[in-house]
C-alpha cells in the first residue's frame, strides 16, 4: 500500500484555486495540483440546495502532509468550511509514487521545541 494520497478541495473561481495551490506548491506539501475548469456543485448548505459553479483542485501528496495542508487551506479559502478530502492511491507508478514522497515535506511548519 501506498502513503500517497490525492486531496481535493473546491474554490470559488480559478484565481482562488490557484492561488491556494502555489502556496501549497511552494510550501512543499503537495507535489503536484491539477485544477479542473468550471464543475457544477449542488449541495446543502444553511438548510437550502445550493448550486455553484467551482473549480476542483486535485493534489497529489502523501499522508504525513495532510493536517499541515488542511490547516493551511482553512488559513487560505474563503469558504467558512471548505471542501478538503483525501482518498489512498492504492497502486501507482512506483516511479511517480516516488516522486511524490520526494517532492514533499512534511512538518516544514510548527516544529519548533
């Protein structure tokens, strides 16, 4: 089993979603985003069905980045609760799989003694 996982999280408009994804990027804590176009959401929200247009950033990264990177997503998004989600790559390119972990740097923040 892998420790790589991909984590999404939706934005307001492309600016925003790149905006988040180069801090993450510089940060190291992710090593690879792919932001998808405009995506329709419907979901509930202060007890109405509410329709957006978003767009979904897609992060490869590994396990051990992901409470820094969700910390620094709710410092960044303007949403009072953002989308962020994780799922496992199971199986992948070793080689890529690989680059993932080298790519990344987990706990570069809040280290300090």
């Amino acid at each position: 089993m892998s420790e790589a996982i991909i984590v999404m999280v939706t934005c307001p408009s492309s600016p925003e979603a790149e905006k988040i994804a180069n801090s993450l990027l510089e940060e190291r804590l992710v090593a690879c985003v792919n932001i998808a176009g405009r995506i329709r959401s419907l979901y509930h929200w202060q007890g109405a069905v509410t329709r957006e247009s978003e767009s979904l950033l897609l992060m490869k990264t590994r396990t051990e980045c992901f409470d820094e990177l969700s910390r620094r997503v709710k410092e960044l998004h303007p949403y009072e609760v953002p989308e962020i989600i994780a799922m496992p790559i199971m199986i992948g390119n070793p080689d890529y799989l690989d680059w993932i972990r080298e790519s990344t740097t987990p706990g570069r923040e809040g280290t300090e003694a």
